[in-house]
C-alpha cells in the first residue's frame, strides 16, 4: 500500500474528549414502530435472492454485521463526498464536522457485503438502527443498482443523495481539509475518520483520487496546527486514538 500522509501519529494530535450531547432536537427520533414498518417497505422492494449492503465509507471498517462473502463493486452516478454537516459523533456544536455520503455524479468504488441467509425485515432494522435515527434521513436509504466482477445486482446504501437541511454539498477540498483537521466529537475525529477509510481503501486495492487529495490536505492542516506531530509516541497511544 502506498504511504499515506495523514499519519497515525497525526491523528492521534485531533483526539479530544468530548461528551455526548444526545439529539439535538432539530430532528424527528425514529420509534420502535418507524424502523419495522421501514424495514418492511425495502424488504418488499429488495430483490430476490441474498441481502447486499454496498460500503463506500465507515461500513467498510466498521461494518458491525456478519456477512459471508465481500467483493468490490461500482456504483455509478454516485460519488464520494463529505457533505454531511454533524454537530455530535464526529464534531460538536463549538467545532461541527462533516461525515461523508453519496453525492450524484461520478463513480463510486466501494464493497458489497454479502449477508448470511435470514430473514430480509429483521436484518434491514438492525442496519437501520446503526446508520439513521430520524425521519429526515429516511430518503437517504435506497437500492443502488452497482456492477462487480460476478454482474450486476442491487445492494442496500446508506446516505446515498442526501439534500437540504443538513447538508452542504460541492465543498471544495481545501475547506474541508481545515474542518477534518479539527472536528472532534464523543466517538472520534474527522481526521481518524478519513484516515480509515483512505487506509481500508487501499488495502481493497480502491485508490480514491479525491480522498487520496484530501488526506495529504488534512495532514498540512495537522501540521500547521499541531507542529511536525509526536515523535517517539507510544504505539498503544497511537493505536487506541484509532479504534
């Protein structure tokens, strides 16, 4: 894999702690009852045959499910981009973050997971219940048609055209740059964040020129806030502050 500039002990300078604030109130919680009739209504509009989740960002990581076999795909249309505007998780109301999702344009390489045979609804929620928590970002779930070496098929995606309230689409690079390098929220950096997706990226053989831009931005900003980094950090350090 070729070197990256945004180094572990680059991120390590980013972590703070932070507390949760919880929902801020500006969004409409999803109940019990909202994630089983969601999952329902995409369960009877999946396909026949095994669930697909396709991962562009975090979900290639940290999937926090099973699956039972992993094959690179393209979503095409679609394109990377850190347009989510957050103020928890990864940034907080004194320095908001970004996250990323699916802008329209492009091409998107990313993973499809495929998950073990089970009942369709029920793994649905449990996918649900990781990635969205109001009724605002229920549009952001859809079916994305991508391509694989095997075919064509459809995969379940998460944050995929998200649009209006929250959102900040068609920012360039440099900015942000500035805002990964010192968003922090109560589960980790925008800078650790990149960090891992840029790395796992790579590992699939998925070379991302944008983010690849990106992390070599965000590790100047690091550099020009925080000095050269930690020199001689404990190992432990550097791999709790990613984990």
């Amino acid at each position: 894999m070729r070197r990256m500039s945004l180094t572990p002990e680059l991120v390590v300078l980013c972590h703070r702690e932070e507390v949760d604030p919880g929902p801020s109130g500006q969004w409409t919680q999803l109940t019990d009852e909202d994630y089983g009739t969601l999952a329902s209504r995409l369960s009877g509009e999946a396909d026949e045959g095994p669930l697909w989740v396709f991962a562009y960002g975090s979900l290639i990581w940290k999937p926090a499910f099973e699956s039972v076999e992993q094959q690179r795909a393209s979503a095409h249309g679609w394109h990377r981009s850190f347009c989510l505007d957050i103020v928890r998780w990864r940034g907080s109301a004194a320095q908001p973050g970004l996250m990323m999702a699916l802008e329209r344009g492009g091409r998107c390489d990313g993973v499809v997971y495929r998950l073990p045979d089970g009942e369709k609804p029920a793994q649905i929620e449990r996918l649900l219940r990781r990635e969205v928590d109001d009724h605002e970002s229920i549009g952001s779930v859809r079916w994305v048609p991508v391509r694989t070496a095997q075919g064509r098929l459809r995969a379940l995606g998460f944050w995929v055209g998200m649009t209006g309230k929250g959102t900040s689409p068609g920012q360039p690079l440099e900015k942000v740059a500035k805002i990964l390098a010192r968003a922090c929220g109560h589960v980790g950096s925008g800078a650790e964040y990149l960090y891992n997706t840029v790395s796992h990226l790579e590992a699939f053989g998925i070379h991302d020129r944008n983010l690849w831009r990106l992390q070599e931005l965000v590790a100047g900003e690091i550099q020009s806030i925080h000095g050269n980094g930690i020199k001689g950090s404990e190992p432990s350090v550097v791999e709790a502050a990613l984990t």
